[in-house]
C-alpha cells in the first residue's frame, strides 16, 4: 500500500519551519529604489548602468544622468568597507602593502565599477584602506593574508551594510 503524503492547507502552500532564522533584507541606503532608466551614465566616473548593473562601456550618446552608488559614497565619505593593517611587517614592507591594495581594486574594478578604494591613511603605526563596495575590502584583507600569511579578522554587519577587516603581522 502506498504512503500517503499529508495534504497541504493550500494548494502550493509551503510548510513553515520554525527552526530557520528569518533573513531580513539588507537595507543600503546607496543602492537605488527603483529600477534606473537604461542607459544611464554617472556624470563623475563614466560608468554606464545598462542591463541591470553598472558597467565600464562607451559613453551613450541618448543616456539618463545619475550618479552611481560608488561615487555618492565617495562624496558623502561614508565608506562600506574598512581594511586595517598594522604590525612589525607594516612597518617594513608598507610600500607593497598598499600595491596589492591598489592591484586587487584595479582588477575588481576593471569588472566591477562599484568596487573602489576610497582612502588610504596612515594613523599612528597603521594603514586604513575605505572601500566603497564590502567585497572589495575582504578581497584585498584574502589577498594580503594569501601573500604575506599573518592574522586575519573579517567582521560583517549585515544591519549596515559594513564589513571591518583587520590584518595583522
């Protein structure tokens, strides 16, 4: 005799599962409401939104003006993502440090116009690198721990939109 399966409430309703924490949506204030008139060009960096994303393309001579999210979090200095680095290496090798930053934001944003270095600082024996994309930031922290090994943090603050990278060696 087969098993018989229980029946729903409604037809295509789901079950409900009490045990999974509801995933809120992250809010970020520097991505569009709405959906953005294609194409449209952003009058500080030349980026183009065309299907749906932001990209590196010719400039469109009929195009809608909007500045990008990456340019506005650059204006309002209002960083998405922060990279600390500090320690005895630092100290010695600061020079290549900030040349992998700057070679991981070159090929991020040679295929992602919204993944930027911001600022670069030194503070008091460290080095502060600002992004402007949250995938940026880990990337370059991945990319510092891969070369020259040392401790790596990565804090996410999904309530933000924030991620705090801290390398360390």
């Amino acid at each position: 005799m087969p098993k018989k399966l229980p029946k729903l409430a409604k037809p295509g309703a789901q079950p409900v599962y009490r045990s999974k924490p509801l995933q809120e949506h992250v809010h970020d204030s520097y991505k569009s409401r709405g959906k953005l008139s294609e194409p449209t060009l952003c009058p500080q960096c030349g980026a183009v939104f065309h299907k749906g994303r932001w990209q590196w393309l010719p400039k469109p001579e009929p195009a809608h003006s909007e500045m990008c999210p990456a340019c506005h979090r650059i204006h309002d200095n209002f960083p998405a993502g922060y990279v600390k680095l500090e320690g005895e290496f630092l100290a010695q090798h600061r020079a290549e440090l900030i040349s992998l930053a700057r070679h991981i934001e070159q090929r991020e944003k040679a295929e992602h116009p919204l993944q930027r270095i911001m600022n670069i600082v030194d503070e008091d024996g460290t080095v502060l690198v600002t992004t402007t994309d949250i995938h940026l930031a880990r990337g370059i922290g991945e990319a510092v721990r891969h070369a020259y090994q040392g401790h790596l943090e990565i804090h996410y603050n999904p309530e933000e939109n924030l991620v705090r990278v801290h390398w360390k060696r």
